[in-house]
C-alpha cells in the first residue's frame, strides 16, 4: 500500500483540492466583481451563490457516473473541463460568460470533489491508514483555499480578473490525474451494476442518514458566525479588516492541523469522534456569545475551524467504515451535496434569526446554534451508542 504507484495516485488525489476550493477565490474580488457590473447586482449575486446549489445538486447524481465509467477516464475528462473553464475566466467580457463558465467549473468539481473522496475510500482499505488519507485530503483542502485566496489577492494588485489567473494550478492537477490515477472501475463498481444501483439510496441505514443531517446541522452552525464574524467584529470594535482576515486564517490553520492528525483523534475517540467535535463548537460558539473580547474571538474561531474540519473528515471515514464497498460512492455524494446544503442555507438562517430577534448584530443570536448542536451533540452520541449495540 505503500508503493510508489499508491503513493503518487495520492498526490493526483490531494491535487484535486485545486477544483473543490475553487470559489474560495470570489471572496477575494466580491466587491470588484460588484463594482465591475453594476448595472446587474442580481446577476453577479447569481455568480457568486450559484456554484454552491449546482454542486449540492450535482454531487447525488455523481456517484452514478462514477460507477458507470471508468473512474480514471471520467476524473480526467473532468479535470480538463474545470481546467479549460477555469482559465477561461480572465477571457470574459460580460456577467453572462462569467456565470456560463462558472456552471461548467460547479459542475465537474462536484463531480472531481465525489470521485476524489471515493477513490480514497476504495484504494486505501486499511480502517487506520484510510483516516491519515482522508485528514490529509482534507487538509489539504484548506491549504488549497488558503493559498487561492492569497494568490488571488497577489495577481488581483494588476486588476481584478487578474486574480482567476491562480486556476492555472488546476493544470498540474490534470497532468497528476493523466498520469497517476490508475483505471478501471473497481472492485466495487463491478459489483455495484443495474437494479443495485437504483436499491443502494434505499439502504443506507438510519445511522447513516442521523449522521448525514447531523453534519447539515454542524455546518449551518459554523457558517452562521463565520459568514457574519465581520458584523461580529463591528460589533464589539474589536479591529478591522486586516484582524477579521487573521481570524478567518486560523480558522483554516487549526482545522488543516486537526486534520494531519486525524488519524490520532478518530484511534482514540472512534465513532463518538463527531459527538466530542460538536461539543467544541459549541462551546466555542457559547464563548462568543458570552465574552466578547478579541482573544476569546481567536481562540474560538479556531476551536471552530477545528471542529468543522475534524467532523468533515470524520464523516467520510465513517460512511467508508459503516457501509458496503459498492454503496460507499452514493454515501460519498450525499455527503458531498449535504456540505453545500448548509452552506447554502446558513445565510438565510442567520437573516431570519436576526429578523425574529429584531437585531443587526450577531450576539443575540448565537445563542441558537450553540444549543442546536449540543442538542446534535447528543442525538449523535446516542445514535452511535444504539448502532454499537444493533439497534441502529
């Protein structure tokens, strides 16, 4: 497992991180993007958002492609059409192009971001070996977030499109995936043909499904003061922009960390993994609701980036260890859509929550998700429990 071959089809595995973190790049020129049409605000807010609800829908189809194709053919087909509409976007003129390439770029990364994680699940077989693998997948995801961003801002100091010249890096993603994906459909393809697929949505099990909205609700959580901690920091006068950016950054620093050392924490805590993850966040969304000063702020947006990142990881360690070989590519997909699901519906919560406390600030608020997820805290704890016992 640790030859040469598995060892690079790793590495065309992590590259992949360049197609999944690839929006990460339009918080950089939002306001340009803005600034640059502003004759159609509504269209650029369609750019932005739309990439989040093509891929939450895309990503429950993906695993039926997968299972029907070749996984290295259809991975590479979808790297080169991400590559090719990614760096196509410093070629637009108009908010049309932008949107239409922005489609094509949601879309196989959705599919890139499904066959990635299930490839991972499907080579590396080993219940410990499979959780290092995926905490590096995941960290790297961050790193790759991280570095677009930067990368972004750095080229956009020559003009905003500029700043889309950082998706030639999905070029050498191409070139690892031609080169070091092995083909064929697998083991579990193989088995997994005709009637079987339509039966495998059917059969996940209750404790799957407990663990999959469980997740839905871990990321509305963390995206309601992550999406708003700007507003958290007005709030307070607790700095400006420069210090919510080095705030958002260890977000992503603690959650990369937990994750190169998953392995370590799913050994020691196993299936109660996500239940410890859920109390951290809300205990770190509790802090900020009661002591609001810069260093609480820090140390909790850390503790959350963490806890998100090690729930992430964890999910798909999970689903790869409670399910069947051939239903591990639809549990992959589910996943992957239900990630976007709350990314999507975190903003309106966060609007409707502010509405009915009749509040602009994000304090009055949090008080909300920090109950929810240690009331989640406790239905996965039990669900974990009774599946132990057989009953789940």
């Amino acid at each position: 497992m640790f030859s040469k071959k598995w060892v690079l089809a790793y590495i065309a595995i992590l590259s992949t991180s360049f197609a999944v973190m690839y929006t990460s790049v339009f918080q950089v020129i939002n306001y340009d993007i803005y600034q640059a049409f502003p004759n159609c605000p509504e269209g650029v807010s369609f750019f932005i958002s739309s990439p989040y609800l093509v891929i939450m829908a895309a990503s429950f189809f993906c695993p039926v492609i997968y299972r029907k194709t070749d996984r290295k053919k259809a991975l590479l087909a979808a790297s080169v059409i991400f590559t090719l509409g990614a760096i196509s976007f410093t070629q637009q003129k108009t908010i049309g192009g932008f949107i239409v390439v922005n489609l094509i770029c949601a879309l196989t990364s959705a599919y890139i971001n499904v066959a990635a994680v299930t490839l991972i699940a499907e080579l590396y077989t080993d219940e410990d070996r499979r959780a290092w693998y995926m905490g590096w997948y995941n960290s790297a995801i961050a790193m790759a977030g991280s570095l677009f961003s930067v990368g972004a801002g750095y080229f956009a100091k020559a003009g905003w499109t500029a700043a889309f010249n950082v998706y030639w890096a999905a070029a050498l993603m191409t070139l690892f995936v031609a080169l070091f994906i092995p083909g064929g459909r697998g083991e579990q393809q193989a088995k997994d043909e005709g009637s079987k697929v339509k039966r495998a949505y059917k059969g996940y099990g209750l404790r799957f499904w407990i663990m999959a909205v469980n997740y839905v609700i871990l990321g509305i959580t963390y995206f309601v003061p992550g999406f708003f901690l700007s507003v958290y920091i007005a709030e307070y006068q607790l700095g400006d922009a420069f210090y919510a950016g080095v705030a958002l950054s260890l977000d992503t620093l603690s959650g990369a960390i937990c994750a190169l050392f998953f392995d370590r924490i799913y050994k020691k805590l196993g299936s109660y993994t996500a239940s410890a993850a859920f109390v951290l966040m809300g205990a770190a969304i509790f802090a900020l609701y009661t002591l609001p000063n810069a260093a609480v702020l820090v140390l909790a947006v850390a503790l959350m980036g963490a806890s998100y990142m090690i729930s992430m990881t964890y999910v798909y360690q999970e689903s790869a260890e409670l399910l069947p070989q051939e239903m591990v590519p639809g549990a992959m997909g589910i996943i992957v859509g239900v990630q976007y699901i709350a990314t999507f519906l975190a903003t309106y919560i966060t609007r409707g929550l502010m509405a009915v406390m009749h509040t602009k600030y994000l304090t009055p608020i949090l008080i909300f998700p920090a109950l929810w997820i240690l009331a989640a805290a406790a239905v996965e704890y039990m669900s974990v429990k009774k599946s132990k016992q057989g009953e789940v």
